[in-house]
C-alpha cells in the first residue's frame, strides 16, 4: 500500500510556498480554522526611483504593463532627516493618525505594509477605505508593499508570540530590508522612518538600528509643526504613557461573549442610541423586543455612549423606573464651569448640578404616584459600533489665559446640541477661538468625563457666511466639492451651444415623438433655473383632453455606470440652502441642456393621459419626446393669466383646462383620504442685502397654480409607478409611507382631547384627515395648522425601497392615499427619478441611446437596495441642511433688523407647543421657527428679578409661573395657547448657541 | 475583513496568496495509488486533493443502459465533509454534485475510445479530501491521470485549469485582467470559468472539451473579459499538461526500472 503523502522535500519549490494557519471565530460564535497557502516571492519591487536593480525585475500585468515606481527619488527631508526619508507608518498610527496623512503638504513618500493594510481593514473599513484612495492618488505617492509574499521579509510567528508583537517584528524586519536595500542599490539613500506609537516597539527599532519615531515625534520636526500637532491624535498619546489613572468615571463594559450571550438570552438588548433634543441627560434606546423605547438616564447610565451609536443596554430593576423628564436640560447652562484641564480633580462623573437635575425627576416620578407613567429605564452595558464623525462645532471660552505656543487643553462644543463636549488639546487657541472648527473624537476612556478629540480643521470665522454654510453641509454629511474632471468630461462636448439636432434622422431622435406643435407651459417658483416639468392640455375630438406632463429627459445625457452617473447615485439629490445650491448634476445639465426652458427644443419623457372633463383617466401612455416650450410662468405669473379675463389665447385656455382638472383630481384625493399636512414653511429672500431684511422672511405662499402642477406630477408619479411595477416586479424604484402606528399619535391625542375636547381618530388616513378637519378653533385660525404641524411630526418619514423588498400592500403611500408610488417628475435634482426614467425608457421598450447596459443594473435588487438607502438618508439630511439653513438666516435678518433699528422691537404671535417643568416651547408661524421660553423670559408684572419659580400641571399641561413668594401674580401657560412673543436674536454666552444666532423669545402677555 | 483582489490587485499586481496572474498554484500528482482498483492517482492544486480510482471498462451492470457500441463513463463525486473549513454534512442528491458528475462523465464519454469497449461501463470514482476552489478542475484532472494508469485508451490527455477575471468595477472600458487557477477566496470574489483541452494532433491547436461558467461577466464588447479569460485558460491547460506528462513519465520509469 502506497502511502498518501505528499513528498515535500523532492518539490523543488517548497520553500517558496508557506502557509497561513490562523483560528477564526465569527461573530454566531462559529469557529474556523483557515488554512491559506502564501507563495514567497523575490520580484516584488522596493519601488523607489533610485532602485534600478528592482526596476529590471519588475513584472508586467497580463497586459504587458509594468506599474510605475512609485517612491521619488529626492523624498523630503525634516529637520530630523535632511537627507530625505520614507515613512513606514504601521497601524495605530493610520488608526490615529488618518487626518494628517492626508494633509496635502506633508506626509509624501510612504510605504503601507501588507500587514498593516490588512490590520486596518480589519479594524476600521472607512479609514481603509481612505487609504486607498491616498495610494491611488498620484501626488501623495503612497507604495503599498506586499512583504508577506516577499520571502526577505516575510515573518513567521513565533511560538507564544502575540499576533499583534508579530506585526510590529514584520514591519521592523521590512524597514530594516529597505534600509539595506537602498543602501546597496544607492550612495545616499533616503533614511527609512518607522512610524509607531507604541513604546516597546520604538525600543525594539532602535536596538535592530531602525529609525522609529512616534508620530508625535515625527510632526514636531515638520514645518507648519503647531498645526499639524493639533491634528494629533489625544488617543494616541493616552496608548503611550498614562495607564488608566486612579479614578474611573464610568463603570466598564461587559466582556463581547458576555454581551454576545446576554442578547441570545434576551437579558440583554441592542439598539441605536438616541439622545433627547431637550434634555442632554435623557437619552432613549429603542429596541426590538419592546414597544415603547427604553429610557437612558444620567451619564452614568449612558456610559460613554454619544448620540446614534449602537449599543447594548441592560434593563434596570422595576424601583428605577422613571417617568420621563420633564426638564429642559442644556449642558452648557448646567455645566458652564468645567474646567478642561482639571479632568483629574474632579469627583465624580456627575456634577453636583446634574444630580440636582436628576434628583428632581425621581422626586416627581415618586411624589405623583405614577407608576402608571413611569417607564423602563436602563444602563448601557457595552457598544457594537461608534458613530463617532467629523463634528462642526466651536472652541468654549478658555479659562485662563493660553500663552504663546503652549498646549493648552480646550472643550469644543459641537453644534449639535446632543453631543457633548470634546476636552482636545490644541497649540493654537487663540487662533481658534471665534471660528467653526472640525474635529474629530478619538477616545472615551473610564477615567474621563468627556469624549478626547483632535482638531482637523478650521472652516473660518463665526458668523460668516461661508464657514457657517460649510459648518453646514458638513454636519449634514453633504458633498459640495466641485465636481471632479472625471464627471465633466461625461458633459455633452458641445456645453452650451448644444441642440436638438434638426434633422431628425440623427440617432438622438430614435424613438421620439416630435410635440415641438404642442403650446406646452411650465409653471416653477420665480427666478427657477431647473426647470423640470413642463404641462399641456388641449381637447380631444370626443369632448375628453389630452393632458401631458412633460419632464426632461436627463437619463439621455447621464448613462448608467459611468463617472457622472456615480456621483449623482452618491450625491442623491440637489440640496437646496437659502442662498446656495449644491447640485445634484453639473451645472450644465441642470440650468441649461436639460432643463425645459421656455422658447428653445428640449428633450423630454412625456406621459400623456387623456381624461374626461370630469377628471377621469381613460388611458395613458408614456413617450420620449421634443418639446418647445412656450412660456415659463412663475406661480403669480400663471395665476395672472388664468385670473385674467382678457386673455383668451389658447395657451391661457389650456392652463384654465388644467387648472379645473386639477380641482377635480385634488377633490378625489382628498376623498380618498388625502392628508392635508403642514410644515413650518417660510421662504428666504436673502440676495438683496440692502433692504430691511426682516420682511425678506416670508411665508410661502400658496397659490392655486401651485396646487395645478402638484395635482398632475403626483398623477404622473402614480402613473408611472404602476407602469414600472408591473415591468419590474422585483426592482423597481418606489416610494412608500408607513401607516404610523396608532401609539405615535398618543401624547397628541392625549392632550388635544383634554385642552380643546377634541378626538383623533387615527385608524386610517381618511379618518385622520377628517378628524385633523374637525380640530378648529374658530378664535384662532392657526389652531388648525399647529395641530397639522404636530401631527405631521407623529408619522413616520416616506421612503424609497425596491418593490422586492416589501410586499404588495405595504407600497402604499398614507400621506397621498395612493396604493403605488414613485418619483418620476424632478431628475434633474433627484436621483430616484434619474433611475425610475430609466426603468420607464426600458418598460416601454425604449431603444435609443443609453439602454443598452441599463438593463443588468436595473435588475439588480441587491444594488437598487443599496442605492434606495443611500438615497432615503441623503434626502434626510438635505431637509434636515435645507431647514438649518433657513434657522441661520431668520436669526441673520432678525440680527441685521436689530442693528439697524435698535429698539424697535418685532412683537409676534406665538403658539405654545410643549410645555415643560422649567419652560415651554413656542412655535412662531411668521418666521417659522420654534424656540424654548425659560422661566427667566416670561414677563412679569411687577418684575422684580427674583428667582423665578413655577407650578407645573403634568396632566393639564399649564405651566405657571411666579417669583419667589409671590403665587398670585404669577402668570399661567397652557398647551396650545396663542400667547404675545417678542422676538429677538442674541448671541448667548454658551459656546453651543454661539453663531448660530438662536432666536430669543419672550412671552409678553397672556 | 481580510483585504480583497480587485481593490489592491491593479497597483501590486500580486493575488492574495502571493502569485502573478499567470501562476498556477503547486500541483502534485501521483498515479497507482491504490493498488486495489484499475487506475488510480492522487492530485493535489494547492490545498485541493482529490484521490480517484476509476473501475473498468467491465461488463455493465446495468442492462438497460448497456451500450451496444460504445462503453458507458459514469463517475460518482464525493466531497469529504471535512473537506472545507465547516464541516458540511452530505447532502443526498446534492443537485451541483450531480451536474460535476454528469460534466466529468460526458467530458470523457466523447475523450476516450470508448469504441473499443462495447457493452461495458468505466466507472471513475472521484473523493475530494480537501478543498481550496478548482472542484471541476481537478476532478478532470485527477480523473484523466487514473483514466491513464488503468490503460484506456485515449488520443492525449484532457487537462482542465480555472481562470478568473480580475476587474474594477462593471464598466467595461478597463482592459481585463485575467488570472489563473482561482484558489477559494478567490472564487468567491471574482468572475471565473473551469476550461479544460485535450491536446491535438502535432501541429495543430489544442481544443476546448469542457467549459463551464457560473459566474456573471461581460461576453461581448471591445474589452470582452470572456475571451481573455478563455485565452488564459487554454495556455494554462498547456502547463497543466506538461507536468501531468511528467508524472506519467516518470511513473513510467520507476515500472520499467522495476520490471529489470
């Protein structure tokens, strides 16, 4: 019998080939044992231009090319390395450190290890990501070096040896092979710099004659040193020295297993940690085993957790259970008086205020008896995963004078408000005292009360228009970079001069209907340059109408797959500020080739009904098209023409056409349970900078020819929708909104039928919107749409999904009353529509340019999910960018208002929203903004500036405020009253409200 | 997550286990392994083993399917439950098994001068006791070394090779990169297709016996990956060839020095 081995010692290759035996476990808890084969090679190149010996063994791809050396051959030097150097950074020092090596004036010439790419990938997929993108780029000429597959610096590990003492001993045995490489190879070779923070492995460098430094080190021999310091991570310096010191702050994590077991069993669960707007001490976790979200209260329970990351929480036994706060809570108004640099002496995690704060709630919780009320509270027991970002915020006033270039250690206190405080340590203060900085946090350890960051950058003074609009776009995660030279060489090469081309044999005209004889209009908001959609209407013969909606036709000039088509699918959607557009597509495209203007041939997709007089579709179809249009109407202007009695053309007739179907098709809507919804809308006039800017502000208007164009884009949508649909039945792109569940509305109802006796019904949209009819008070015609206000704030957010994710019954949208929905009308600022155009094109068998590899990605429902998520979170934030906007420039004008005539004060009304134990919340239509009242701005009468006290009524929702000793002449606030707001903006003296100009208001009488 | 082909591949030009693209992994073969069956060999492509013995040609056992001109190939596949990193209980009619089976049979149905056999049946018997991608492949090959060492008659030998593609992103305007002998992680990544040749007469080009694909990727256009891959493939089935020659070879020699 012949035995099975193999014979490795006759293989002459066996040495080269080495394996990989490691043990993995999952994260089921599942392990395996993976056994890779590495195969050792000689020809894999130094890199570096000096080398010619490597550049003669160099291998070419199976296109016969050989990559280009990477290294320079005149590197940098420092003042530490004047003759030049490489870095060798490994990767806690990528870990810490990503910002700097991304700086475009240092940090050239660097070799990423093998080991340490993979080690970072493992650790964090953003910042590996980031690297690529650094080794691609060919000015920072970063060299990504494979020594595991190198047989001169591969590295076996040894028994007992740790995994992470064997990737330090790798990257020390790669950079003493480059050292002595280069020294064979050149004269004078450039000096090969280890980064690490880690001490024994600096140690260990310097006894094998390596050149190791920290990174910290190293960025103190640069140029521009007290900048980049700053950019130095404070985690990086905690790994190095200072072991966790004496006094712990915060209780410890459990174990993974323990966590990995716990939420198995059930005794633990995991869930996206949400912090209170109101109240930074209240946080709520929501999780799948409950209804109702679980309460996180104080900082102890919350543990170091800040506000979106997921975490694992423990429930707390029942005699914990607290009713939730009724408080508004500011950390700057309760804790303004920290002081960064005393971490140390501090006593405890909680300040003396804060447990004041706290002690009032469990009082409150225990005196009303209302164990009814009260809810589960927990404890945050461990962390699945950060959501630690870039954060916009500004530096708190120093205590203490910094002088010169000492480090001095500063709290930045980022815009939003649910976030607290970063302790960073800078060089720089006085530099960036007054300006929007970026920074990001490193760590949060037991021992510190506040999360420690770094600097990144500074956006530029407070208050200016242009930081404050980075600050932005930035907290909003929005890409406003121009667009890349990659993109705009997808533009059409002709740019503006670009036209329908006449003859219409030209492959451009495949497929399309010529409707350049149709008197189509479009009708958009004044001064609008993209426009999308264009309307027509004429009658049939048989007494019915042909309406048409005409919308342009990007998809023909973004094809799919191609540099222009990604960045708009990563963009998503055009995000509108009040004085700024970040586009979606590339100017050119947007305001000119695609966009329907007035008197010039345009592309376009038209669907085209015909309908009875009384507003019933008999049929629709669908058609690439060329349009001219006839005329662009602002609102008012359309609304002239139809108003006006003369005007008899036929275009004017046209319009009235559309405007009376557009009643009729409104008034089923609404029949079939329609939700009229309001939000706080105003609009911003913000280029004339010379007029009283305070009547800039204004509330939009709604006219009927805005509610004309509404009715007939929604009725293309649905149109469309249900044509895709039954094209794709797994992939195509719709838009749904969730029936919000009846407990969304409790609080609302709750207090609408103790105030005012009314009831909600919420059982259906219909129900609803007749039941939100009924809510008027006939004193005060604002009730009705402050309850709409609130209501809308109940329902869940509509979004995009592909019809194979949800089943058929679910694609309903609750807001319109529609069974099937989409987004077909506005691809010019939406990417949802770009795709659905191209879903369209392809239903109906569209075979012109750009289809051809449309097909395999329309299909693909993994990347379409992907895609709808992207594009549900982008659209959030451009609301969330567009409303914070328009926030910043009502505080502008009311500032500029106030400057230029001081005293006059601007007295409006206000309507209350919420009322809490210590404040109430006032909403004030006429701007459009809510803001907090505290007890120290209700005026009182026979003022006195004593301390202010109040009597609150949980269930009544009045507040009632007096000063100290004096009950009677106190002053009583209930929900939903209209009260007298004086309103005025002030720079307030907590760093967070600081540029952002938070709008004061004051109650005036009752 | 471990680091991937596509993201570094265009700047080192190294796959994940340190070849080129145009390396094949280790390939060891032995034939007359066990002695109790007509043919048989052990082959092993990087950490893929597979033992096969192959039955035959003998009388058919089944009457209905006895051919009256021809012999009948039939193979049975049998993958080790240890032979993967989970332990993977054998499914019974296993529905890919049973198309590999039907893929070796047919490949070798029309390989081999089953003419000489009338009436009779070959039975190849494949057991993979490890495996690191390539199933097919080295199936075919094993297959075609015990098919030799059991002594039926065939014009060359049909040597098999996987080859992959190793490419950006969808869009066809990069040039293809192909690889070859795709090991697991490999597999799971990136486009590939199994090839397998059998040499012709001197002189002449070598022809195409097995193709599969199962993976998605762009046959047409000006930078087709397809024929890139299949290029590759045929030119690797070539190196495959020569060394299953050599173990022929030399295993030719040790017999004759034996017979002395």
């Amino acid at each position: 019998m012949k035995s099975l081995k193999r014979g490795l010692a006759a293989d002459p290759n066996a040495v080269n080939i080495s394996s990989k035996v490691f043990i993995r476990s999952a994260k089921s808890g599942r392990v395996q044992k993976v056994v890779r084969e590495q195969y050792l090679r000689k020809d894999i190149p130094c890199s570096s231009l000096l080398c010619s010996a490597c550049a003669s063994t160099a291998v070419a791809d199976a296109n016969g090319v050989v990559p280009k050396f990477v290294l320079s051959k005149r590197p940098a030097g420092t003042k530490a390395f004047p003759d030049g150097h490489y870095l060798i950074p490994d990767t806690n020092v990528l870990l810490s450190g990503m910002d700097l090596f991304e700086e475009s004036g240092h940090f050239h010439d660097v070799v990423i290890l093998q080991t340490v790419l993979e080690e970072l990938k493992n650790r964090s997929l953003p910042l590996y990501n980031r690297l690529m993108a650094l080794t691609r780029s060919e000015d920072k000429r970063f060299y990504l070096f494979f020594n595991e597959f190198r047989s001169d610096t591969a590295v076996r590990r040894a028994d007992g040896e740790s995994i992470n003492d064997r990737n330090d001993r790798s990257v020390r045995k790669a950079a003493a092979w480059y050292t002595s490489h280069l020294a064979r190879v050149t004269k004078k070779p450039p000096v090969i710099v280890v980064l690490t923070n880690d001490q024994e492995n600096r140690r260990k460098s310097k006894k094998e004659g390596i050149n190791a430094l920290s990174l910290r080190q190293y960025v103190e021999g640069l140029d521009d040193a007290d900048r980049l310091l700053d950019m130095v991570s404070q985690g990086a310096e905690g790994q190095e020295g200072r072991a966790l010191q004496g006094e712990l702050f915060y209780p410890e994590y459990y174990s993974m297993t323990r966590i990995m077991t716990g939420i198995k069993a059930g005794t633990l669960h995991q869930g996206v940690f949400n912090v209170s707007p109101y109240n930074y001490l209240e946080g709520t976790v929501k999780v799948p085993a409950f209804d109702k979200p679980l309460l996180v209260l104080g900082r102890e329970a919350s543990n170091r957790s800040i506000s979106g990351d997921v975490v694992v929480v423990e429930i707390l036994p029942k005699d914990q259970w607290k009713v939730p706060s009724t408080q508004i809570l500011d950390e700057d108004t309760v804790n303004q008086n920290d002081n960064p640099d005393n971490e140390e002496q501090e006593e405890s995690v909680i300040t003396e205020n804060e447990k004041r704060a706290l002690q009032e709630d469990v009082r409150r919780a225990h005196s009303a008896g209302a164990d009814t009320r009260a809810q589960p509270t927990c404890r945050v027991v461990g962390i699945m995963k950060r959501n630690w970002r870039q954060l916009v915020g500004t530096i708190d006033n120093v205590s203490g004078s910094a002088t010169g270039n000492r480090q001095t250690t500063v709290f930045l206190v980022p815009m939003d408000k649910r976030i607290p405080k970063i302790r960073i340590r800078t060089r720089q203060v006085e530099e960036l005292i007054g300006k929007r900085i970026v920074a990001t946090i490193d760590s949060w350890d037991r021992d510190t009360r506040y999360p420690v960051g770094h600097y990144i950058r500074s956006l530029g003074e407070l208050e200016t228009k242009e930081a404050e609009t980075e600050a932005l776009l930035l907290e909003y995660d929005v890409q406003y970079r121009p667009f890349p030279k990659a993109v705009l060489d997808c533009l059409p090469s002709e740019g503006h001069n670009w036209k329908v081309p006449t003859d219409t044999s030209d492959p451009g005209w495949q497929g399309r209907r010529d409707l350049r004889n149709i008197l189509v209009c479009s009708i958009d908001p004044p001064g609008c340059q993209d426009i999308d959609d264009a309307l027509h209407a004429r009658p049939l013969p048989n007494g019915n109408f042909e309406v048409g909606v005409h919308i342009a036709d990007v998809s023909n000039f973004v094809k799919p797959n191609n540099p222009m088509d990604a960045e708009a699918s990563s963009r998503g959607t055009t995000v509108y500020l009040v004085d700024k557009r970040i586009d979606m597509l590339p100017m050119l495209l947007g305001t000119d080739l695609c966009s329907l203007k007035p008197h010039v041939e345009r592309y376009a997709f038209s669907t085209l009904w015909e309908v009875t007089p009384d507003a019933e579709v008999v049929s629709a179809s669908f058609t690439k098209s060329v349009i001219r249009s006839r005329e662009g109407f602002s609102y008012e202007q359309a609304q002239k023409r139809i108003d006006d009695p003369t005007a008899t053309d036929e275009l004017t007739q046209s319009m009235r056409t559309l405007l009376s179907l557009s009643q009729k098709l409104r008034q089923k809507r609404m029949d079939a349970g329609a939700l009229n919804l309001s939000s706080p809308e105003v609009r911003i006039e913000a280029d004339n900078e010379s007029s009283d800017s305070l009547a800039d502000v204004k509330t939009k208007a709604q006219l009927a020819t805005n509610s004309l164009v509404e009715e007939f884009m929604l009725l293309a949508n649905i149109t469309v929708a249900r044509k895709i649909e039954s094209v794709f039945p797994q992939t195509a792109l719709l838009r749904r909104h969730a029936s919000p569940p009846a407990s969304n509305f409790a609080d609302l109802s709750d207090q609408l039928k103790r105030m005012r006796g009314f009831e909600l019904d919420v059982s259906s949209s219909k129900a609803l919107a007749d039941s939100l009819d009924q809510c008027v008070d006939p004193t005060h015609p604002f009730f009705n749409t402050l309850i709409r206000i609130m209501a809308t704030r109940c329902m869940t957010s509509a979004e995009y999904f592909c019809s194979g994710s949800h089943a058929a019954p679910e694609f309903r949208h609750y807001g319109l009353a529609s069974e099937i929905y989409t987004h077909f009308t506005s691809p010019i600022r939406r990417y949802a529509d770009l795709l659905v155009h191209r879903q369209l094109a392809y239903a109906i068998g569209y075979e012109g340019g750009g289809n051809e590899i449309a097909d395999e990605s329309l299909r693909n429902k993994g990347k379409l999910e992907r895609v709808c998520q992207n594009l549900n979170f982008r659209h959030r934030n451009a609301q969330l960018a567009g409303r914070a906007s328009i926030e910043y420039y009502v505080g502008q004008a009311l500032k500029a208002r106030a400057e230029k005539t001081p005293g006059a004060a601007i007295d409006v009304e206000g309507y209350v929203m919420r009322v809490f134990e210590n404040g109430i919340v006032v909403f004030v239509p006429q701007f459009g903004i809510e803001g907090l009242v505290r007890l120290e701005d209700f005026q009182l009468k026979n003022d006195e500036a004593a301390k202010r006290e109040s009597i609150f009524d949980a269930d009544g929702y009045t507040l009632t405020v007096f000063e100290k000793g004096r009950e009677q002449q106190g002053v009583t606030v209930e929900l939903f009253q209209q009260l007298k707001v004086r309103v005025s903006s002030e720079e307030k003296s907590g760093a967070r409200e600081k540029g952002k100009r938070r709008v004061r208001i004051v109650v005036l009488s009752v | 997550m471990p680091l991937d082909t596509i993201s570094t591949y265009a700047q080192t030009l190294l796959r994940q286990d340190g070849r080129r693209w145009n390396e094949l992994r280790r390939i060891t073969a032995s034939i007359s392994t066990q002695p109790s069956s007509d043919g048989s060999s052990l082959l092993t492509m990087g950490n893929t083993m597979v033992l096969c013995t192959v039955t035959g040609p003998r009388e058919g056992n089944r009457r209905g399917q006895r051919d009256n001109t021809n012999a009948t190939v039939e193979t049975e596949i049998n993958v080790a439950s240890f032979a993967q990193m989970d332990r993977r209980r054998r499914v019974r009619n296993d529905k890919r098994i049973q198309e590999l089976q039907s893929t070796v049979s047919s490949a070798f149905q029309s390989h081999l001068f089953t003419h000489l056999y009338p009436r009779s049946t070959i039975s190849i018997s494949l057991h993979v006791l490890s495996l690191d991608g390539a199933l097919l492949v080295a199936c075919l090959n094993a297959a075609s070394l015990a098919l030799v060492d059991a002594g039926i008659p065939m014009p060359s030998i049909l040597a098999a090779i996987s080859s992959g593609s190793v490419t950006p992103t969808d869009d066809s305007s990069t040039r293809p990169e192909p690889i070859l002998d795709l090991n697991n992680v490999e597999e799971q990544e990136l486009p590939f297709l199994s090839i397998a040749t059998v040499s012709g007469h001197p002189g002449s080009e070598d022809k195409v016996s097995v193709l599969t694909m199962e993976s998605r990727c762009q046959i047409g256009g000006a930078n087709s990956k397809l024929e890139s891959m299949m290029a590759t493939g045929v030119d690797g089935c070539k190196q495959v060839r020569r060394k299953m020659e050599d173990v022929i070879r030399k295993h030719g020699a040790k017999v004759l020095q034996g017979r002395k």
